[in-house]
C-alpha cells in the first residue's frame, strides 16, 4: 500500500508594532508571482487587498475562490488557505493583520462578555470579496491601508478608529443565530457577577461551584451558559484574566517570574508559562524581552519555521 503523503502547513507568525493597532505589509516587496501551494496559517486576523492581479484563494475545505484587481480578503487567524496567481506576472498585494483579541479586550475592557462576543462573530468565516460587495468595509480596509502609509498628526488615534469600524463592519456580516426566546442580554446579565468575582479575586484559587453559586445556577447549567455567552469555559476565562494581569506587571516592574506567577495566582511557574503562551503567543520571558527591543524586533519579525514568504 503506498504511502499517504504528508501535508505541509506552515504557521506564519507575526506581531503587531508596540503603539499600533495594525501590522502593514505594504510595498513593493508584496508585487510577486504567488504559487506557493502549500497551505498556511496565521497567529492573526488577516486583511489583503489585490492592487493588480488575478488567481485564486484556496482554503483547506477545497474550497477555491478566484480573485482578481480590487478584490478582499477577510481571512480570521487558524484557517488554512493559500493564495496562487494566474499565469507567470507578478500580482501585487498588502496586507493587514491585527491581534483582534488584545484590540477588543482593551476597546471594550469594563464590558468583557461584549468583547468576546464581537470577537467571536469576526473569526466566525473567512470572505474573499470585490470592491463594490461592501462598500463600508472596503472602505475602511482603504482608509486604514493609505493611513499605514502615511506619517501625520493624530495618526495612531486616527487608526485605532478605523481598525474599530472595519471589526465591526465585519462583525455585522457575521451575525449570530439565536434560538427562539434567547435573550442575550439577559444571559450576559446572569453570569456578570460571576465575571466581577474573577476580575477582583483572580490571586485566589475560583472554584467553578464559587462562581456557579454566585449567579444562583447549577454547576452545569452555569458552565453552559458561561461558554454559550462569552465562547469560553470559566477555566480559560480565568486564566485570560490571570494572564492580563501578568503582562501588565511584566510591563511596568521589574519583577521576576516568579513573583508576577504568584502574584496572578499561580502556585506552579510551570502552569504559569503555560498557560501565558496558550493566551500571549510567547514566554513570558520573550515577552518580557521584547517589550524593550519591540521595534528592532519588528524590522526583523520573525514567522515560525519560516522568514518572509
């Protein structure tokens, strides 16, 4: 019998610049012939726009949709798919990316459930689209490229907007199927204490029966609806907002790791990096690292297991 051959996908890893809201790719260096069949990944969202070109956009499911002069793409972080030109000229893309996690936790911190929610519904499909399928989106992807490639006054101000219009711009495209009956809004109201307890005492060891009787639920009607509302258990929950937390000390003290470990509520330093690369992407020495040398580390961005394209 011979031998089923080995698929090759690539992890394409990239940052956003410290003081930014978006990662640019722009430039010449983005005119080239696309033929690399191998289907990748990225660690964020991704937003192409083809200046010139034709070919096509092929996802893991089979899925192949041609592009063409004026095409989109909406593309969330983990789906595979490739992109291949047509023909032997150079096609000329630039790109977005954008850590829609981190932008959305910060935009909408005093209201968690609404960011994980929003965040959910813009990883929800992948869209390759033309310039005059949505007219608002495309006009925000435009705006926000041209304001990448430009130095002026309110620049970093002026781009946290238009990266908030074009998430909610996709976000509409995207909207959630609710059962008959079902009120969000009540169900984010329910289990808001149980978010409150987690936010004031993430030092402690939570029990989930803790935060289940606080919302006055049963365990497992509480764990059901706490994934149905904020599309996470109450385990990672706390571990997201341990891990916030952590990166905050990391940024401002010059603590060790492990007292930032203890001081987020981890017993163990092991669990504690963990679960700080499961949330971040990176040690949390890496992180601590980076956080002085962001910008030298960004002319030379690295992609795991593969530089540039």
């Amino acid at each position: 019998m011979s031998k089923k051959k080995e698929i090759h996908v690539e992890l394409r890893y990239y940052e956003v610049p410290q003081n930014e809201y978006a990662l640019g790719l722009l430039g010449d260096s983005w005119k080239r012939i696309y033929h690399n069949t191998d289907l990748h990944f990225h660690n964020l969202l991704e937003i192409g726009y083809c200046i010139y070109g034709d070919g096509n956009i092929v996802f893991d499911n089979n899925c192949v949709i041609p592009y063409t002069n004026g095409s989109f793409t909406v593309i969330p972080q983990n789906v595979l798919h490739t992109t291949l030109s047509d023909g032997d000229d150079a096609n000329y893309w630039e790109y977005l990316f954008i850590d829609i996690d981190t932008f959305l936790g910060s935009i909408y911190s005093a209201d968690q459930i609404f960011a994980h929610k929003l965040t959910a519904r813009v990883k929800k499909k992948a869209y390759v689209f033309e310039k005059n399928d949505i007219n608002m989106l495309v006009y925000s992807i435009k705006a926000l490229l041209k304001e990448k490639r430009e130095t002026k006054e309110f620049g970093a101000e002026i781009e946290k907007c238009l990266v908030l219009k074009m998430l909610l711009e996709i976000a509409r495209i995207n909207p959630f199927e609710t059962e008959k009956g079902d009120h969000p809004q009540k169900r984010r109201k329910t289990i808001l204490d149980s978010l409150d307890y987690v936010n004031e005492n993430f030092t402690k060891n939570i029990k989930i029966k803790t935060l289940a009787g606080i919302c006055h639920l049963s365990e497992t009607h509480f764990r059901r609806l706490f994934e149905d509302t904020i599309h996470m258990t109450p385990v990672d929950y706390v571990n997201f907002v341990r891990i916030q937390k952590a990166c905050e000390y990391l940024n401002s003290s010059n603590d060790t790791m492990e007292n930032v470990a203890q001081k987020v509520g981890y017993i163990s330093q092991s669990t504690f990096n963990r679960n700080f690369s499961k949330f971040v992407g990176v040690t949390p020495h890496k992180w601590k690292m980076d956080a002085d040398n962001y910008k030298l580390k960004l002319l030379n961005y690295r992609i795991t297991a593969l530089k540039g394209w």
